[in-house]
C-alpha cells in the first residue's frame, strides 16, 4: 500500500497567502516523480497555525528519490525567503511518515 509523507508546517497568520502562493507557484513539479500518487495543502480551518502539506507514494525509495532529486532542490529554493510582511512565512515543520492501514473509496452523492 502507499505511504503518506505529511510535512506540518507552522505559519504565522499573515504568512498564509504566501504560503499558498509558493506552493501554487510550483503546483506540478513533482507530478511526474515516479512513484508520486498525490499532493494536497491543508490550509487549517480552526484557528490553528499548522499547515499540512499532504503527499502520497508507492513507496519510501520513490518518496527518497524525489528528496535526492534536483526538482526536489528546485522545488525548494528560495524557501526560507521572507513573506512580503518582512516575517517568516514559516517558523516550524516537521516531516511525518505513516502507510496506509486501512482505504476506502470516495462515494458520490
């Protein structure tokens, strides 16, 4: 089954328009990484400060893969440049790993 890679990212409240802004900068550029199955942004809806960038793989060599890559270096640089505001657009993340358990599929209604 699949692994989820979950990088937590802590984002002041006004570096959350950036945030997205980045990541929509380079929406796609891990879509042909072989082994790659999905990407997400989880923007926190309940006061939180945690952003959640939600990936998924076939397994750890592709997700590793990606990370020795140079799209994976691309990707990246530039990351710690500040927000327009003059702040950091993040102040923490951590990588979080887990395989899938259990699936189910979406229904419509």
């Amino acid at each position: 089954m699949s692994i989820i890679k979950i990088n937590a990212i802590t984002v002041p409240p006004e570096a959350g328009d950036e945030l997205a802004k980045r990541f929509a900068a380079r929406a796609g550029a891990v879509d042909d990484q072989d082994g790659f199955e999905g990407f997400e942004l989880l923007q926190p809806t309940d006061g939180r400060d945690t952003w959640l960038v939600v990936t998924r793989w076939r397994d750890e060599e592709a997700f590793q893969a990606w990370v020795a890559s140079p799209a994976f270096a691309h990707g990246h640089q530039g990351a710690d440049a500040p927000a327009p505001h003059g702040g950091p657009v993040s102040t923490h993340s951590e990588l979080w790993s887990y395989q899938v358990a259990l699936s189910s599929g979406s229904r419509a209604s």
